[in-house]
C-alpha cells in the first residue's frame, strides 16, 4: 500500500455513527503508528480533505470532499438519476433497497430508500463500507465480475461479521456458483445476524461489473414476501439502474435471468 492510498484509507473510517474522529481513534481504527498517521492526517487537512476542530483536535471531512463530490455528480451522475429508481422499487417491495458501487475489493454505498413500513428496521449506513464476501451484494459482484478480483478475494482473509458469514473459501465459491447460476445473490445472516438479503449485480458501459443493487430486510421478516415479486423487483432493476448510468447489461446476464425466470 503507497503513501497516497495509506493517507485516503483513512478517509473510510467516517460514518454516520463516526462524524469526527481524533488521532488516537484513527490509530486505532488503522492499526499503524502514531508518527505516520499524524502525517498522514496533517497532509489531508492541508490539501482540504479533513479539517480540524480548533477546540477538541477532531477531525471531519474537509470541503475538498465536497467539491469533488459536486463536479462528480455534475459530469457523471449517479445519485442523482439512480435514487429515483431505488426509491420506486422499495415503495414495490416494502422494504429496504440500496445501490453500491465497487471500489476496490469492496463496494461503496451510493443511495438507500426504507419505506418505512414496518416497527423493524434495517439499519443502513451509506458511509459504511461493504464487504465482497460477506454481502448479497458483493456475492453478485463476484459472481458476474471480474474473475481475477473473484480469486483474490477466495485467496484473501474472509473477515467473519456474522453468525453466517462465509469465511471458508469453499462456502464462498458455493454461494457465488449459485448466484452465477441465478442471476441473483442470496445472503443469510452474513454481514449483520439480524438481516438477509438478495443482490443483482449492475454494469457499465463495457459490460462489465460496477457495482449492485439489493433489497435487505430482518430476517425475521422473510416469510412475509413474496420471493416471486422480491426477485422480479431485482430483475427489472438491474436493467433500469444499469441503463440509466449509460451501462449495457451483456447478454450472458440476460439469459441467465430469462433462463431462472422461465
């Protein structure tokens, strides 16, 4: 890992729950020393990626974050034209939906909707990042992506999150072997023990992989939908999110979901 990517890695400790965050919080979170993390933040805050609390030494994200953010969704829009969609299918289904992009060998949160419907909710944190293993959505990622970034991740350390979280590289590969012969991704209890969810993978221009689209809802709550209607949502999703970002679902994808639809 260089310089550069050591010092943006810190900018993924930010959530919700974590708006500000110390020198200690970040060595901790990081696991590196003192000296270089110090570094790392002071280079940040000066090129306007963090700013610093005079009063309690915290850090925040900084105004830089914001302008590339703006003239991101200004030249390519995702947000803005993806939302409006995820929020149409979470109104069909009832329960949560939410649209990740793949950055790395994880997928990053772009936009959720909850309708809102029930006493129980899935908690959703668009800050928080999504691992490939352990998610419905980072399972279609695998399971349609990129085979070298499929057999580094089966090559990796499968971090456990949850009661069900595959962590043998041999339940990995059965999961994303279904979702390869689906079209859909499938999660029990993998990454939070009180949720499960199922995932379709979305493409760009070229075809290929560049991010997911998932209903997640309480485990607890699974038997009260319809798996015909949840399926159906995700099916017709794919092609609408992928469409509407300029990508190209490839023919391959479409047969299989004709195939498991007939």
């Amino acid at each position: 890992m260089g310089t550069i990517t050591k010092a943006l890695d810190l900018l993924t400790f930010f959530s919700r729950e974590r708006p500000a965050l110390g020198l200690g919080d970040f060595v901790r979170l990081s696991g590196r020393d003192k000296a270089t993390v110090h570094r790392h933040l002071v280079e940040l805050a000066e090129n306007g990626f963090l700013e610093q609390d005079r009063d309690s030494r915290a850090y925040r994200l900084g105004p830089a974050i914001l302008r590339l953010t703006a003239v991101r969704e200004a030249t390519a829009p995702v947000r803005t034209v993806v939302t409006p969609l995820i929020e149409a299918m979470a109104q069909e289904v009832g329960e949560l939906v939410h649209f990740s992009l793949l950055h790395g060998e994880q997928l990053s949160p772009v936009c959720h909707l909850d309708p809102g419907r029930h006493g129980t909710h899935v908690h959703f944190d668009e800050a928080e990042i999504l691992p490939l293993h352990a998610t419905a959505s980072g399972i279609a990622v695998l399971a349609f992506g990129d085979p070298a970034l499929r057999e580094h991740v089966f090559a990796g350390q499968l971090t456990t999150y949850a009661a069900n979280t595959p962590t043998d590289p041999d339940a990995l590969r059965a999961l994303v072997t279904e979702a390869r012969e689906t079209g859909i991704a499938q999660a029990f209890r993998s990454f939070d023990n009180e949720v499960s969810s199922r995932a379709v993978p979305i493409f760009g221009a070229d075809g290929t992989v560049t991010g997911a689209l998932a209903v997640a809802m309480p485990t607890s709550r699974i038997g009260e939908h319809s798996e015909a209607d949840i399926q159906r949502v995700l099916r017709d999703g794919a092609a609408r999110v992928t469409n509407s970002i300029g990508g190209t679902v490839p023919a391959h994808y479409r047969d299989t979901l004709a195939r498991n639809n007939a």
